[in-house]
C-alpha cells in the first residue's frame, strides 16, 4: 500500500511519538476523506497533540479511541503498538488493515533502499554502511530506527536504513538489499511469542530483496534463512563459501585483516570498535557495500580510511574515562542478553564490574550463565531493579562470578568504584531495556554520567 492510495480513505494514526506525527505529516496531504489520531495511553514518546497537527488529524482518547479504530478504512500504527495488544487482535479480526509508516514508505523506496535489521548490532551495521558509502561517493540518507523517520527522510539516491522488528512486521516490500545481522529471542511481549518473533523480523525478506546480505556466523539466522527457499543470500564473515565473500584472515603481516575473497583490504584494527561482534558488522557492511556495487577491494584505501572517522554511536559500548583510572563504559544499548555477552568479551582481560538489569521481559538468561562458565570469566556482577536480582541468580552459581545487589543505578555505580580497581572496568550492559525506570536508554545512560560525576567528586571531597 502506497500513500497516494489513502486519498479519499478514513484514516487513523495510532500513536503520537515521533512516528505519528510523521505518518500525520504524510498522509495529511493526500487527500484522506477523514484522518484521526488516536492514543491508547500515556507515555513518555508522546507529542503534545497541538495546533495543526490537532486541526488535520483530531486526537481521540479513552473508549473513543477504539471506536475511532474501528471506523477507520486503514489504521497506521507507530512501532510500539504491538500484535499481542487487544485491539490490534479485535482490528485483525474484524478485518481493518493495519499497516505502519515504514511500510507505507518502502513501498515507494524499495528499490532505492538498504535496510538493516538484527537483535543486536543493527545500528552499529547502518552507521558502518552510510558512513562508507559516503566516502567512496556513494551520498545517501540514513533514518528509521536511528534518526529521522523514514517518512521525514529528505529524496536521496539511496536510503540506509535501520529498521526494528516493530518496523519490519508490516512490510509489503522488501528493500532492494536486505542486511541481516543477528537473530536471538527478544521483544517476545510484542510480538507473541518466540517464532512470532522471527517471522516479523524476517518478514523483511519476504517480499523479492535483490539481494539478503546476512552475519554467517549467527547459527540460528543461517537456520531461519535457509528454510525460507529461493532467497538470494550473500553470507559475510565466514571464508566457508566457495569464493570467501567478505571476511576476516590472518593477514600479511600476520595479524587479522579484512578480505575479499582471497584478497586483503585493510587491518582489523582500522575499524576501532572493540569485540568480534564489530568484527562482524563491518563484514556484514562491506557486503551491503558490494551488494550495491561498490568494488570494496579497488576502495580499500579510502574505506580504511573513512574508518579512523566512524562516527561513535552513543549508548553503545562508549568509554568515559575517570581520574581513578576506571574507565566507565556506557552500553545503555544493551537490551538482550546476547548484547551483554558481547560487552563482557570485549573487556574480559581487565578487572571486570558490569552492571545488569532493567524491565524484566521474562527472557533467558541461561546463555549469558552459560557464556561466563564455558570462558571462565572473572567479574563482579551488580543487579540493578527490576531484573537485575533474577539475573543475579541464574549467574549465582558461576565460580568466576561474585554478584551484588544494588537498590538503583546510583548505588550500583558507587558500588562499582568501590570494587573496581584502577585499569580496570565499570561495564553498564543492561541486559534489558529501560522501561519502568527511566523514560529510555538514553535517559538510562545520563544517570549513568551523573553517577559517575557525583561519585568521583565525592571521592574528592570525602
């Protein structure tokens, strides 16, 4: 479904983040016989509902909001509004289309679209790609999931984008170049269920990509992938395909460097982002690069060279170096169990604290327990509320592992400090998203500053 064919529909845009205002922005113009906003409840996304944006589209609250929904010929939902929410059940069985602004978007761009999707790593993979594409002439714009809403995205020769799992279930159109970083259990609340999951996810493979670009060394992304016949799959990182592809060997001067194919591009240490996840993405992203024509092995000076510029994502493994000789690292990011993984790994050789906990969505943390005991790791973990005391306890029988509690993330960074010698690391990888406690990870990670500060300026004056 395309815009244009809203013209003369009654619609509705359910949600007023960021994503309703732009679908209202979008669809307002067209030409709809009727168009309404409608708000379920209260959260801290919300856009004061003002002006014209309450002229062109009235907001509708309370009982009226449902009655609204079902007037409506098409419902346009932001991200958050998950299948498992009664009213998305009671529209499904009543037959109203739902669709989403992304969708509504990439019916028109597919062609012209790389779009990035995974558990984790995602964001990191879309700043890799634009980032690179812009330095070898390619200009493109970058927005979704991080940035700009696709449907606020200025007209560009290309589009990067990074789309959540919330922004692929209600695809039409798959992008023209489907990049597929990692596939683990997550958002189970959302979408229904462990395969619900997966299917929305990969439902951004399922309508005719030219090519799907995907992290081979995630066995069950390979899995999901490989029972969906006939896709175009481009594996990165594994040397295990009969022509190499993108990824990592020991290079001529006998350390890791990147490859294509048989031939060598630049040294891993070119991309400064620690831990064999980033050695992944980058794999993952000079393959998207390829996938749209750009000869990575001709380009390699410059693609190395843009490397040393990578714009750092904030929230994502971000060091904060202290005068004690810690170093602080923000990893707000971090919503999953995988991603937390990845952080400690990366750190794994220093003196260790990590901080864990947030919203409590019910997910395993059997493989985090497991990942510590199989590589032995030595640290200090402090469970934060409200999932942080369950963590604690799957990891409790780990002999490495000596566990803390704390009551919030104030006391948990005080407690760190204490802990944690010089040169060593005070790691805040949740494991679980923010929610509940703050109003997102970002917020998470401004108390997570603040703490740092006030404790060390404490530690001066005490």
């Amino acid at each position: 479904m395309q815009l244009t064919e809203l013209r003369g529909r009654r619609v509705a845009v359910w949600g007023t983040g960021r994503e309703g205002v732009a679908a209202v922005n979008a669809i307002a113009p067209v030409g709809p016989a009727d168009l309404v906003a409608v708000m379920d409840r209260e959260t801290y996304a919300a856009n004061p509902w003002t002006g014209r944006l309450a002229e062109v589209a009235p907001l509708h609250t309370g009982p009226a909001a449902l009655e609204a929904l079902l007037r409506a010929d098409v419902v346009v939902r932001s991200p958050v509004i998950g299948e498992t929410h009664p009213w998305v059940v009671r529209l499904r069985r009543q037959g109203v289309p739902i669709t989403s602004g992304t969708a509504l978007w990439m019916a028109e761009h597919a062609a012209a679209t790389i779009g990035v999707t995974g558990s984790k790593g995602k964001s990191t993979t879309t700043n890799l790609i634009s980032h690179l594409l812009t330095a070898v002439g390619r200009p493109n714009a970058i927005g979704g999931n991080i940035g700009v809403p696709v449907l606020d995205l200025p007209p560009a020769d290309r589009y990067v984008l990074e789309l959540s799992m919330y922004q692929c279930a209600d695809l039409t159109d798959s992008p023209e170049v489907a990049v597929l970083t990692s596939l683990v259990p997550e958002h189970l609340d959302w979408a229904g269920g462990e395969a619900e999951y997966y299917r929305h996810k990969l439902n951004i493979v399922e309508h005719g990509p030219r090519q799907v670009v995907f992290n081979a060394h995630d066995e069950r992304l390979r899995a999901e992938l490989a029972a969906r016949a006939g896709l175009p799959l481009v594996p990165a990182g594994s040397a295990a395909g009969p022509e190499g592809g993108v990824h990592v060997a020991t290079g001529p001067d006998g350390h890791r460097w990147l490859y294509v194919d048989d031939q060598p591009l630049f040294p891993r240490t070119a991309l400064a982002l620690v831990g064999r996840h980033n050695e992944w993405n980058l794999c993952v992203a000079l393959a998207a690069l390829r996938a749209v024509g750009v000869d990575c092995v001709a380009e390699r000076e410059r693609l190395a060279a843009a490397l040393a510029t990578l714009p750092a994502l904030e929230h994502r493994l971000t060091p904060i170096e202290d005068p004690s000789g810690i170093t602080f690292v923000d990893d707000s990011l971090s919503t999953i169990p995988q991603s937390a993984i990845h952080a400690i790994e990366a750190y794994a050789t220093r003196p260790l604290t990590v901080i864990v906990g947030g919203e409590d969505r019910g997910v395993d943390y059997a493989p985090l327990r497991d990942f510590l005991a199989e590589q032995e790791i030595t640290a200090t973990m402090i469970g934060i509320p409200d999932s942080g005391p369950r963590i604690l306890d799957v990891v409790k029988d780990v002999a490495t592992i000596t566990t803390l509690t704390a009551d919030d993330l104030v006391e948990a960074v005080r407690l760190g400090r204490e802990r944690t010698p010089a040169g060593g690391v005070v790691l805040l990888s949740p494991a679980a998203p923010s929610y509940g406690r703050f109003d997102n990870y970002a917020h998470r990670s401004r108390v997570f500053r603040q703490a740092i500060q006030d404790s060390a300026e404490s530690g001066l004056t005490g």
